[in-house]
C-alpha cells in the first residue's frame, strides 16, 4: 500500500487503542498540511475542497477560539474519513463535523456518522431542544459502541459529553444548565 494521505487514512478503521492514537497523530505531522493564510492554527491539505466547506472553515474557526489547532482533513471519495483532527496539548483526536441547522436533525445526522468516527463534533447554529438533543446523544451511544464523545460547539460554549457522563444522576441538570445558560 502507498505512504499517501488516503491509504494513513483507511488505516484508522483497522487499528484501535495507542495504535490509533499514533496513527492520528503521524497523519497530522505529514508534511502535506500547510496552514491557511488567514489563521495559523488551521491547517489544510489544499486540494479540492468540499461543498461543506465553509462549514468546516467556521467550526475550525470556533475550535481555534476554544485552543485548538485544526488540521482539516482531505475528502477521498473512496472511504469514509473524519473531518478534523483537533489537537490540544499534545492530545490529538479525530472528529466528524454534523452543522446543526435546524430543530430536529441532530439525531439523523449523529447516525449518519456511524462507521465514519468514533468522534463528533456538533456545531449548533440555532436553538435545539434540550431534551431532544439529550434523546439524540442517548440513541447515538446506544445504537454505536464504539462511539466514544460529542463535543457541541454552541456560540461561546464547549460542552464534551462521553458515553460515561450520560449515566450520572445529576447529568441533565447540569447539562442544561450549561447548555442554556
């Protein structure tokens, strides 16, 4: 198999563990990626770029603003790949973007990404029912083991829920509080 971007990429989907862990971070150091003239921080394989990607440039934008460095990643149309790495301290990660547009979508959209990233990131641009984005998360985990966290970028918040917090009994109180507020 060749050393290009494509075939680092499919071998997310095969390993687990460090081994991912490694393979995240040796895909974000290649030397493809360059960063944008406009930021720094946010770094791009150049390249054609996708119909979502002005979606992808704003949540990239947000994530810079909460401390990360963004590494966007190449569309292949032959496997599924995720969207970013988001790198923080020398912790990198990978992470489908779901924009939420409208009020009833995130569900649908948390499913989709099943088999793409065990990671995603929800950039909410409208006001989404509390109870139902809970719902939402809730069906995800259940109907994906392998998920591992949402991470929900709503106006100035950052708000990381595992699979784990979702059990806790003050759970929804505090989310909500931190949600709405």
């Amino acid at each position: 198999m060749t050393n290009d971007i494509t075939s680092e990429l499919a071998k997310l989907h095969e390993l687990t563990g460090a081994e991912f862990s490694r393979q995240v971070e040796r895909i974000a150091k290649r030397k493809e990626f360059h960063p944008l003239e406009t930021d720094k921080d946010i770094l791009t394989t150049g390249g054609k770029q996708s119909d979502d990607y002005e979606n992808l440039l704003q949540a990239a934008r947000k994530a810079v603003e909460f401390g990360y460095r963004v590494y966007l990643l190449p569309n292949p149309t032959e496997i599924r790949t995720p969207d970013f790495i988001l790198e923080k301290k020398n912790t990198y990660r990978v992470y489908d973007l779901k924009t939420v547009f409208g009020r009833s979508s995130v569900g649908q959209s948390l499913i989709d990404s099943i088999g793409q990233c065990n990671r995603i990131l929800l950039n909410i641009q409208t006001d989404y029912n509390t109870r139902l984005l809970i719902s939402d998360i809730m069906k995800y985990f259940e109907a994906n083991p392998s998920g591992v966290e949402v991470l929900i970028f709503k106006g100035r918040k950052r708000i990381s829920i595992d699979k784990f917090v979702l059990n806790h009994p003050s759970f929804y109180r505090l989310f909500k509080k931190r949600y709405e507020k």
